[in-house]
C-alpha cells in the first residue's frame, strides 16, 4: 500500500502530539486583545543566565528525540506496513509493567496504525488474544468515531454523522471492556474507555466504575489522569471546582519521580481557557512550588518533563513568583515552541518577553560574565 506520509512525517506527527500532551497546551491569547509583549531591546538574556534570543528555537518546546530513537520507530513503522507485526507486538511488550512507558509505546503503534491499520487487523487475527492489540482496536474506533464527528460544536454537526458518532464510541467502549478481559491488569483498554467516556456522554455513575477500573490497575497514569481531568472539567461533565479537586488529588497523591503533578498545570490552563479567575493566596502559591519540586525529582530523559516546565514558567509568572520563573526558563534553555507562547502570537517574542518581566519583577543582578550562557549559536543550539 502506497502511504501519503512517510514514517519520518509520521513520527514529527507523533513528536508534536506528545508535545502538545505533555504540557504544552494554550492559554487565551494576549495578541487577540493587543499588540504582542515584547521585551524592551536592552535586556540581554544571557546576563541572567539566560539562553540569548537569537537562539531561542520556536519549533518544539523541549529537545528533539535522539537520531537512534527516531530511527527505531521509523524501522518499527516500515515494519509493521510491511505486514509483520511481530515487531509492534514486542515493542509494546518489552515497556513491562511501566505502564506511563506502555502508553508511550501505546501512542507510538496508535499512530501508525492510524496512516494504515491492515498490520493490526493481521494481529488481531492471529493472536486474538493479545490485549495490546484489542486495545489498539478500540482505540481507533474512537478515533475514527470523532473522525466523524468533526470538531465542531454538536449543534454544528449533522444528524446522521452525530448519530454514526454516538454509536461507534458505545460500541468502542464495548470492545475496550472485551480487551480488559484479555490482560486484567493491563490499564490500556481502561484508558480508552476513560477517554471515550466523554463522547458517549456517560453520566458521573456510569464514568466512575471505569475511573475505578483504570487506577486500579494504574494509579498514577499520566494520560489516564488527563483523560480523567477532561471529564471533570466544566466544559464536560463536571464544574472548574471538581477539575482543581481531581488535579489537586493526583498532585498529591503522585509518587516522587512521576510528572503527575503536571496535571495542576493543565487544569490552570483549562480555568484560563474558561476565562476563570486562577487560584491565588499562600496555597496556590505553595502548589506551584510544589509542581516545581515533583519535576525536579522526575528523570532528565522524561518527555513529558519540557512541557510542563513550559506551562510551569508562565503560571510562576502569572502568581508574581517570578524568582521561581527565573529559574524554569533557565531549565527550559532554547526551547519556546510552547502553544503557551504561539497563542500569544510570536512564540519567541512571547517567550522572550515573559522572561525579561521576570528578571525584572525578581530584580535579579546580572552574573558575572563567566557564568553567562556561552553566545556562540552554534554551541547554543546543542
């Protein structure tokens, strides 16, 4: 079969949906209401120990995946569109019981699945067993079902592509029930359910047994707690009062190591989205220290870490702990590719300009000159 995306653009797909999920969602746009914040020209980034302007780098919000793992996953998706799914099978597999790395894998064999699902369909015959795969499966009833429905608001969509909509997530969530049949403690069929929960307009009394299921599997699931968040917030099914509940719960409850406590940023932003006041006082304060501490503790390698600081950063600045922002955007380095900062306008220049207020507020006195950021571009952009 012929692909209209070769395995490189599908893995630039996957990069930037990871991207997006791990943090670096959007906040209602200052541009809309007036001219884009700009730095003044005088501030010079690098005398706080700031990566110079010139080579901040507005096309992804953290570091590129290394050159060996792209070309795992390109060699994995040639593979699989080749017919042999054997490959995606082990892959999945060899994550183990890490399941934040299982849904990893999970998101990777989703996608492509997505350009061309004739390898799963392979699978699913052959080992109609394999929870994985049954997974999988469901999840792309999903996908296709909002497919279907299209992004517009229900009174936007026709009749007959909301009624084919509202079938297929049923009938989605029904074959996720079938595949957690197969691995009881695999948490991926309950992820799925989770998510299509929304769509199918399932009540709190029906939603919670498979919330339940899913944490008992997985209690700390990173993509599960966002699925779960969505549902809680206003927009769906519950009020902005539940969603911070629910974020403040998993905050708390998240284990040192784990980027859960990410999920308080996602519900910030949500509240913004919602244009509803931020929590503010001692207590929100102390949240967002704490978020800061929880990534701290998380591995250096962890791609949902970039994000995170991304919206970490702004959210400092926006409480007026702009000492605390300081010191994200030094941990962020060049990276501005953030939708926190393109919703703005000019990714860069938001960004940039969101520091120099930082350094500004924090009143912080620039470093001395051998412990600036180097301004050769070329070592910069490594």
């Amino acid at each position: 079969m012929t692909h209209f995306l070769t395995p490189l653009v599908v893995l630039l797909v996957i990069v930037a949906f990871r991207s997006m999920r791990s943090g670096s969602g959007g906040v209602p746009s200052r541009s809309k209401s007036g001219a884009v914040r700009r730095a003044p020209v005088s501030f010079d980034a690098a005398a706080y120990g700031l990566v110079p302007r010139e080579a901040l780098d507005p096309r992804r919000s953290g570091p590129p995946q290394s050159e060996a793992v792209l070309k795992e996953s390109q060699a994995l998706a040639s593979t699989a569109w080749g017919g042999d799914w054997r490959a995606a099978a082990e892959h999945i597999k060899a994550a183990g019981t890490d399941w934040d790395e299982h849904w990893d894998r999970f998101e990777l064999l989703r996608a492509i699945a997505r350009e061309d699902d004739a390898w799963l369909n392979t699978w699913r015959k052959a080992d109609p067993d394999d929870c994985n795969a049954a997974a999988l499966e469901a999840d792309l009833m999903v996908h296709r079902a909002w497919a279907i429905r299209g992004s517009g608001y229900a009174g936007e969509v026709p009749a007959e592509r909301m009624a084919e909509f509202r079938a297929l997530l049923p009938a989605a969530i029904e074959a996720g029930h079938r595949a957690a049949l197969l691995a009881p403690d695999n948490p991926a069929p309950w992820v799925v359910m989770v998510t299509a929960a929304r769509g199918a307009q399932f009540k709190p009394d029906r939603f919670q047994p498979l919330w339940d299921g899913l944490v008992a599997r997985a209690p700390h699931h990173y993509e599960g707690h966002w699925q779960g968040m969505q549902y809680w917030c206003a927009k769906w099914y519950g009020s902005n009062t539940q969603m911070m509940e629910f974020a403040e719960r998993a905050m708390d409850t998240a284990p040192a190591g784990s980027p859960l406590a990410g999920i308080y940023l996602h519900a910030l932003t949500e509240l913004q989205e919602r244009r509803s006041a931020l929590p503010a006082g001692s207590e929100a304060r102390h949240r967002l220290w704490a978020v800061a501490d929880a990534l701290a503790q998380v591995p250096a390698d962890n791609g949902k870490v970039p994000g995170l600081r991304q919206l970490l950063a702004y959210f400092l600045g926006e409480a007026g702990m702009y000492e605390a922002a300081v010191e994200q955007f030094r941990l962020i380095g060049r990276w501005c590719g953030a939708s926190v900062w393109s919703d703005q306008g000019d990714p860069i220049e938001a960004f940039h300009a969101a520091r120099a207020v930082a350094v500004e507020k924090a009143k912080l006195k620039p470093l001395p000159l051998e412990e600036r950021p180097i301004k050769n571009l070329d070592a910069a952009q490594h």
